[in-house]
C-alpha cells in the first residue's frame, strides 16, 4: 500500500513548473526525496500538504483525497520543516496550548518527554530557540499526535551532526511501527545514505526516479578513465561527465552497460547519492 | 471552530494590554471633545484590536501554521470573523459603559442620553469594514496585508468627521420610526456574510 500517492500534479509559475509528476510513497518505509535546491521539491511538498493548490493532477495520502478530506489526512501526518511558522513572541507551553486541542490523538506524556529529551524548556519562547531547536519542538509537535505520516521538508538543514544523527535514530525508532512512513526532502543526501529505503529524484520540476535506495546505487556507476576512451557517442552513455585536463570522471544510469563498454580501461565506482545528484542536476559536459 | 478563537486569544495574550490601552487612549482623546465620542472609541477600539489580531498574525505567517493543523481553511475563516464580532461587541460595548460612566461621573462633559442606535450605528459601521477588510487580509501577501492595514487607519480617521454627521442623522431620526435604518443594519449583516463566503472562496484557492 502506498502512504503518498501523486498523480499527473502540475503546478505552473512564470519561470518554473512541476511538470506531470507522478509519485508513489510507500507505506512502511523512509523515502528520501531529493534534489538541487529549487527544484521543486518543497512546491511538491506543498501541494501535498495542501499549502499549493495544483493546476492538475491528485493528491492521495493515507488513502483519502487532497483536498477533500484535508482535515482527516492532518490528524494522521506530523510536518516537520525548516520554515517553523509559529507564534515567535509565544512559549513553547502556550505553542502546545495553542496547538494540542486541534489533535484527536495528542498524548501529553509523549510531549513531555521529547522535550525533555530535546533539553527544551517550556518556558523558552518560540523566539530564542535556534532554528535547530525549532525543527526539535516541530519534531516534538509532529511525534506526539501519533501520526503516521511524517512529512519533512529540510529538516536537517539548520542542525547541528550531533542532533542530526539523533534525528535519524529518532527516525528509525518511528518506523518499529511498520504503518507509519516517512518522506525526507532534503538536499544532505549522507542523512538518507544512512536511512533512507527508498528515493525520489526531482530535477528541474521533473520526477528523474522514484526506486529503493539500493537498486538506485546498484544501477547507477561512476565511471573515472583517460580522456582518449571518450567519442561523441560514448559521451552520450553518460548522465552526465566532469572532464579535466588528465581524464574524466562520469556518471552512467546502466552500470552493466558501462561495463560492458569499458572493460579494464576505465574503474567503475558505487556513487553515492550526491554523486547521482550532482551529475544528474548538472547534465552534459562539465569542464573542470 | 473554539479551537481557532482560542488559537487567537492566546496568541494575543501578551498584547490584550494594548487593547486596554487602545481604549483609554481613544477614550482620552474623544469623550472630552467629540459629542459622537461614544461611537467614535467604540469604533476605533474595535477595529484597532481587530488590526492587531491580523498584524499578529501576519507576522507569524499564521497562514502556513494554521493550514499544518487538521483544520479546513473554511473553519480558519470563519474563526477570525467570529473574532471580528467580538472584538466589535467588546470595542463598542466597552465605549457604551465608559461614557455611562462618564455621563454619571462628570456631568458637565454634558454627553447625551445614550440609545439602542448608539450600540447598533457602532456595529454596523466596524462590521461594514471588516467586511471590506478581511478579504484583502486573506488574499494579500505579507507586504499587502502591510498596506492596507495602513490605508484602512487612515480611512478610518479620515472616517471621524462623517460618522459622526452620520450617527447624529440617525439619532435625530429615530431609530424604530425608521425602515430605512433597520435596512441598512440589515444589509450591513448580509454584507458581512456575504463577505465571509468569499473570503472562504478567496482563500481557499490562495497558494500558501
């Protein structure tokens, strides 16, 4: 069953689009949604969440209809974000005033204890918390309405290693309960190398690929090799390929082909998700 | 729905002072000079704790919080007009007892015997403008949302001199003798409603 099913969404501005994207997130599992920044990875987010209205296309989560059944959908997802829009000039005790009565589900206890666990006062306000510990008290927030659905966009940005690793604990801790899922929109693939099952690269407003981590980095290869075993049509085998003055340095998208191609001449790395990322965002040939 | 007035008085409670204080200020500034100080503080309490409320909000980009929340945008429209009336019956209902106060405590500021039309003129007007209001409130962004709570202060002050012809108008008239009075009130109410439908309208179509 899929926690997020996306259908044919498309959202157009004057110099940028979503264009026809089609996405499903499994339920049970962590997905990794990645991209450069201003991809549309946070306009696809927000059309999920409600916040976008698209031009086209459906949004299911939890087997209900975006919009229609808006409110149903909010009492079962947690939305941690790097923007954390609440009252600045309020406490983190009258934040969960404020917000607790609007969950059929909310549990104190849990409350309590992640923010203990987070070493937040209650008594801070929502103004003197770093922007890491904000993304903590979202966290809090989000946990302790038992969602099902944790819905991240840029979670990681602002955190420091240490919380950052926590949150990631934090993370696979939630998903002992096989119902609940979990899609992570970041741009810090090394957060998802670790826990993430399975990835959605967004470029350029486009779905690139939407498969399980390591299908993704068993299909993909890093090729590095001498520039004289590159023609026009070997260049073409690549998503894209950085050249310097003493060789070249490639990703290809068909790691059997490439072997099949180079042999012994060229060595042939496991990329890693920035790697994918990064060719994949840049394309072409790339002079360095 | 209480979720959401709740949400609102919360997030004013370290500014319900400035309420208080809105209303000493008008009540200072009005009741000693102007015969029509009674809806005057009525109206500007009113739609200046209103003002406060969405400028509180708009700081906090109380949009994008509220549309996290398992609330439809229908109910988070519908909450700040509720609002609106309260704080219209607070701002206009306090002015009413200030200057029954007054009337009793300093005779010579000679304030006229006060009418049911003292209460009703007050209400219609601020609901007339948060009508007109809070659909910009909902559709603007941020910077807009900024300007308009600026042309609508100037409005307002601008708005002294005319109401206060206006609401002497009405009370040399008489109230029950005249339809035309009750109609108006009517129509305000109807605006009002009219406008919450398309406010909801307006904002649930906004990209946030």
């Amino acid at each position: 069953m899929n926690a997020i099913e996306l259908r044919n969404l498309t959202k157009t501005y004057p110099q940028f689009t979503v264009d026809n994207v089609s996405l499903d997130i499994k339920q049970g599992y962590i997905t990794g949604l990645i991209g450069p920044n201003g991809v549309g990875k946070s306009t696809l987010i927000k059309m999920m969440l409600g916040m976008i209205r698209p031009d086209s296309g459906s949004v299911n989560i939890l087997g209900c209809d975006m919009p229609k059944q808006e409110v149903d959908i909010k009492q079962r997802i947690g939305i941690v974000s790097d923007d954390c829009f609440y009252y600045e000039h309020l406490s983190i005790r009258d934040t969960k005033k404020m917000i607790a009565p609007f969950y059929k589900k909310w549990n104190e206890k849990k409350f309590s204890s992640y923010l203990e666990q987070f070493e937040l006062s209650p008594k801070k306000k929502i103004e003197e918390l770093s922007k890491g510990m904000k993304v903590k008290f979202s966290l809090a927030v989000a946990l302790s309405h038992e969602a099902e659905l944790l819905i991240m966009d840029e979670p990681t940005s602002g955190l420091d290693p240490v919380f950052r690793r926590e949150l990631l604990d934090l993370l696979a801790d939630m998903m002992q309960d096989e119902r609940n899922s979990i899609i992570f929109s970041t741009h810090i693939t090394t957060d998802l190398d670790r826990i993430a099952d399975y990835i959605a690269f967004i470029n350029r407003g486009k779905l690139v690929f939407s498969e399980a981590k390591d299908e993704v980095l068993e299909r993909f290869a890093i090729v590095k090799g001498d520039s004289q075993l590159l023609d026009s049509d070997i260049r073409t085998k690549f998503v894209g390929i950085r050249e310097t003055a003493v060789g070249f340095e490639g990703l290809v998208d068909n790691r059997q082909e490439a072997e099949r191609l180079f042999g012994n001449y060229a060595i042939l790395d496991k990329p890693s998700l920035e790697d994918i990322m990064y060719f994949t965002a840049k394309g072409g040939r790339i002079h360095a | 729905m209480l979720n959401l007035l709740r949400k609102d008085f919360i997030a004013l409670k370290s500014s319900l002072g400035l309420i208080i204080i809105y209303l000493a200020v008008f009540s200072i500034a009005f009741i000693p000079k102007q015969s029509s100080s009674i809806h005057l503080v009525g109206i500007y309490t009113a739609f200046a704790s209103l003002s406060l409320v969405t400028m509180i909000d708009i700081k906090n980009h109380n949009h994008n919080f509220l549309v996290t929340l398992p609330i439809s945008r229908k109910h988070i429209v519908q909450a700040k007009y509720i609002t609106a009336i309260i704080f219209t019956l607070f701002g206009v209902l306090a002015s009413y007892g200030i200057h029954s106060l007054v009337k009793v405590a300093v005779p010579e500021l000679n304030k006229p015997d006060l009418t049911v039309m003292d209460i009703l003129g007050p209400i219609g007007i601020v609901l007339a403008l948060a009508s007109i209001y809070l659909p910009l409130f909902y559709t603007l962004n941020k910077k807009g949302t900024g300007i308009i709570n600026a042309v609508f202060f100037i409005i307002i002050l601008a708005l002294a001199q005319p109401t206060a012809i206006f609401m002497n108008m009405i009370n040399e008239n008489g109230f029950s003798s005249n339809l035309t009075l009750f109609l108006i009130l009517i129509g305000i109410l109807l605006f009002f409603i009219a406008s919450c439908y398309l406010t909801i309208k307006l904002f649930t179509r906004k990209d946030l």
